[in-house]
C-alpha cells in the first residue's frame, strides 16, 4: 500500500502507523524536515523533485511489499500527486489522506464561497489557458509556477485591460508567515513574488457572489445558443442570423481556455455566444454606437467581453494570440483582415459573406495561410405566420459561410469546395458540418 498523506495548509502531520512504518517516504525537502521525528530512523528518504525517478524509486519499493509514505501539499487529489501515482499503480494501491487544499484557504481567508469558482493550474503549462480563464470567468484560482507567478499573469491581465483584482496568497498555513495580499493586476505586474505563493486568484469583485445552485464549477455550459436576434440590441437587423450563428459557433467550438476574437461585431451576438460558451470573448467594432450595443448586449447575458474600438487590421496588433476568429464584416479590407487572422490564430478562422464576389478572396486568403477550407452557402426560410393560422416561407438573405482550419488542430474536412444547402424551416440541426 502507498499511503499519500496530504500535508493541508494548517496543522502538522500527526503521528500515524503508515508513516512510522514506511521504508521510504517521498516528499517535498519542507515536508520531509517537518515530518522528520515521525519517520523511522532507517526509512529511505526521496526529495520530490523530477516525478519520473521518484515514481521508479516507489515501485522498487512497493513491488517488494514495503510500506511507502508520499507527502504533498495541500490536498493530493487536488491537482497533485495522486493522479500520477493512481496512472502508474492503480488506485486500489493508494491509501489518501488528504489534507485542506491551497484553493479552498484562499477563498476562506477572503471570507468568500468558492463552490462557483474557476480553478485553473499554470503550474507546468501554458499560462495564457490561465489568463482566458481569468477574463472569462469573475471567480479564479490559479495554481502558479515558475514563470506562471502573479507578476506574469498580472501583465497579461493588465495588457487585456481585464478589469480584475488579484488575491496573491503565500505560505497559506505558515505560522506568522502568512500572507494575504490584494493587488491590482498592474501592481502585480511590477512585483517580485519569489517562491513562497501558495495560489492566486482573481476575482470580478462585482459579480463574485453568484445564485445558489446544486453543481459546483463555474456554471453549466448554456442550455442553448444560437440565439433569436430578438435577444440582442441590434441596428437594422445589422446582425448574424441565428442560422448562420449556429454553424459558426460549431466551427469556431468556443470553450474555456479559449481567446476569441469577433471582428465587425455590430452586435457582438457571436462574442456574446462564445463567452456563455466560457471563452474569453473580444469584439472589434469600429463604431461608436456599436461598442456601445456591444456592451449593454454583453451585461444582459452576464457575461465579460472586451470591446476594442477601431478597424481592422489596424487595431489587431495591440491583440493577444486568438484561438479562434469570426469575421463579420471587413468590407474592401476583408481579404487583409482574413490574412491578419489566419496568421495570428492558432485553430480556426470562420468569415461571413453576404457578396459572392468576396467568397473567392476569402479563400485564397485562407489557402495561402496554409489552412484547410470549406464553406457553406446559408439560404434559409423561416415560418411566417399568415391570416386563417397558417404560416408561409419567409427567405433569409443568403448569406455564404467560409472557415479555415489550421492542420493538425482538428479534424478537417479534406474537401475544399464550397456546398450549397439550403434550411427550409427555422429549424437548424448540424450534421458533419452541414446545416439542413
């Protein structure tokens, strides 16, 4: 048996069988000094540092039958150990004890619920997942690691003009050496934080305390989307249909982590969409009364999109790296726009286009960037009621739908050409990347 002790952020290790009687103990060097008198004098000790060797120093031991002891941080299956020792040995082989994680301190300390919170580590992996989370979501906490400190996700909050507060919490359960520590992400940006912090989080103070509700996380993915335009400030129907917006969000395949951009947002209906999704969500709008439509459309779902005012490609520049982009307007710049995304992006670019002369241009854009094309023509006709309870077929404009893909990101179709479908009810359904 391996028994994984979880070190919490409060009392000291007690005195246990399993840790008095392990040949080898295996832990961080603090957790090993402060466990010191607990341990048998002739027990094997491993500083955790590189996993790989310590999990092969384990299993010499466990294959022979002797007791092993793991020390770890916090709570061991909170983002910890457990995970790789239940991959390697199974989790019948694990005895857990765990302990008060990081997480669940901070968020007591600052006399908040975290049931709702985000939680996201940059501990070893890619800070910006972390930072789209952030401004996405009003209630995060970042486990952070070298190169992913407070001082590192500050900047990138700050560039985004993210409007946050940052909790830096260090040596959580530290007697006398705790600290609690409420920055701005600019004051953030401008510390050295060394090594001691135990967990960040960042915080909407405005909307930190959501509804009551029975499942813990952020909140559930939206029980619908492709919203009726009529859920939306919009100028002369100057808006992405429902129709339209469907198969574009299923290609753009918004989701937390994500950065997307909507260029010639008008409305901001497809940032909105992809920030219910959890996407991070900015809207470039170069009208004044749209960023202002923009916004209000944006606090009437509850959600946080950043509207840059300006035209693209102009304003791009100033932009973090997307994952996905949907243009919806460009006019006579739409091919520089298209050739802007497609370098920037790392996944997809979606583009709408109501002139067939334009199609052609948008494609050799995407092609020349390397990705893999296809597209739809969208000619759809909605129930319109008639005297006597009838109803007749109201047509939609036409509008064509063309996306790139960057290889090797997800599964493209091969095919290049452009399909003409046509939707004969309000009724859309997606099948293999095709609206009916």
């Amino acid at each position: 048996m391996i028994t994984v002790f979880g070190t919490g952020t409060g009392a000291p290790l007690s005195p246990d069988p399993a840790l008095s009687s392990a040949a080898l103990v295996v832990g961080g060097r603090r957790h090993l000094d402060a466990a010191g008198a607990l341990l048998a004098p002739g027990a094997e000790r491993v500083v955790l540092g590189p996993l790989a060797p310590a999990l092969d120093t384990v299993e010499r031991y466990a294959g022979k039958g002797q007791g092993v002891a793991v020390l770890a941080s916090g709570d061991p299956g909170f983002f910890g150990v457990v995970r790789a020792l239940a991959e390697r040995f199974g989790p019948a082989a694990l005895d857990v004890r765990p302990g008060v994680s990081s997480v669940a301190t901070a968020f007591a300390r600052v006399g908040l619920p975290w049931d709702d919170a985000a939680v996201v580590s940059a501990h070893g992996r890619d800070l910006r997942t972390a930072v789209n989370v952030c401004r996405a979501h009003p209630k995060t906490a970042v486990l952070t690691g070298p190169g992913a400190g407070p001082a590192e996700l500050g900047a990138e909050l700050a560039h985004s003009g993210a409007d946050r507060v940052l909790v830096v919490a260090s040596r959580l359960g530290d007697p006398g050496h705790e600290s609690i520590e409420r920055v701005t992400p600019s004051e953030a940006a401008a510390r050295d934080w060394g090594d001691a912090v135990s967990v960040v989080l960042c915080l909407d103070e405005k909307r930190v305390l959501a509804p009551v509700r029975t499942l813990a996380g952020p909140g559930r993915p939206p029980s619908r989307w492709a919203l009726d335009e009529g859920e939306f400030e919009h100028r002369d129907s100057m808006i992405t249909k429902f129709e339209v917006r469907a198969l574009a969000l299923a290609r753009l395949g918004p989701r937390p982590g994500d950065l997307v951009w909507d260029i010639g947002a008008g409305s901001g209906s497809v940032a909105v969409e992809c920030a219910r999704f959890g996407a991070a969500a900015v809207a470039v709008e170069k009208t004044v009364d749209g960023v202002s439509r923009i916004r209000d459309n944006a606090a009437a779902h509850g959600v946080d999109v950043r509207v840059v005012h300006g035209a693209a490609p102009t304003v791009l520049s100033d932009l973090s790296d997307p994952d996905a982009v949907f243009i919806g307007g460009g006019g006579r710049e739409l091919s520089a726009i298209v050739t802007a995304c497609a370098r920037r992006t790392r996944r997809s670019v979606v583009v709408a286009v109501a002139a067939v002369d334009r199609v052609g241009a948008v494609r050799d854009a995407l092609g020349a960037a390397g990705f893999v094309t296809d597209g739809v023509l969208l000619q759809s006709s909605r129930l319109a009621p008639l005297p006597g309870d009838v109803s007749r077929l109201a047509a939609a404009n036409p509008v064509f739908l063309v996306w790139g893909v960057r290889p090797g990101t997800q599964s493209a179709a091969s095919a290049t050409s452009l399909t003409s479908v046509t939707s004969l009810t309000s009724v859309t359904s997606l099948n293999e990347g095709v609206v009916e």
